[in-house]
C-alpha cells in the first residue's frame, strides 16, 4: 500500500471511530483548499487535530495563519457536504509532508469508505 493510501486507510478509521474530522481555515474563516491537476481544486480533511497542526507546522510559509477546526461527521454530511458538492470539489485525504501530499477524491468516494467502518 502507498502512504497516500494508508494515509487514506487511517482517515477512514480515525473518522470513524471519533465521527469528527478536521480542516484549517484562516482568521478571516477561508478555508483552505488547492488547486490541482485538470483545473480540480482539493478542499483537505484530515482525522485529527494533530495531523493538521504538524502539516501547518512543515509549511509556515504558506500556511501562516491556518489553524485546525473540527466538525462532526454528521455536521459534515449536513452542511460542508452539499457546499463541497456544489462546488466540485475533490476531498484531500490527511494529506502530509512538507510537499502537502496524498489522496484527493470525490466526496461520496469519502462517505462510502468512512461509514464502511462504522
């Protein structure tokens, strides 16, 4: 298996188990997202709030200003899910490293692999 893809294996246990997860916004409440391949943009999760600090911590320059905020998984599913989906966006899966690397897919991809490990 990758380290993306047991990045992504974890993420779904982690998420799972604690039915939250985490993603960095700024002081003026932007989330963060990347733009990537094929004109997609990422908009990053991650499982917990140590993985988000140690991925803003390798990338001070630019992430100067991100701090980690949780949401319930069913708040997820509720509110950030229809916006992301609206959106198109593609969901980064714990990504890490000082190169913020990892897994990025849709967000029913996301939903079907988490509540298999319910």
């Amino acid at each position: 298996m990758s380290i993306a893809g047991a990045q992504a294996n974890k993420f779904y246990e982690e998420v799972a188990a604690n039915k939250s997860l985490w993603f960095a916004e700024n002081g003026e409440a932007t989330a963060l997202e990347f733009d990537i391949r094929d004109n997609k943009v990422s908009f990053p999760l991650w499982s917990s709030k140590p993985r988000v600090q140690r991925t803003i911590k390798l990338n001070p320059e630019l992430l100067a200003g991100f701090s980690p905020r949780e949401i319930s998984w069913e708040s997820f599913k509720e509110i950030l899910v229809p916006i992301l989906k609206d959106k198109e966006r593609l969901i980064g899966v714990n990504l890490s490293g000082p190169r913020i690397t990892g897994f990025d897919m849709p967000v029913d991809s996301l939903i079907r692999q988490v509540e298999a490990f319910f």
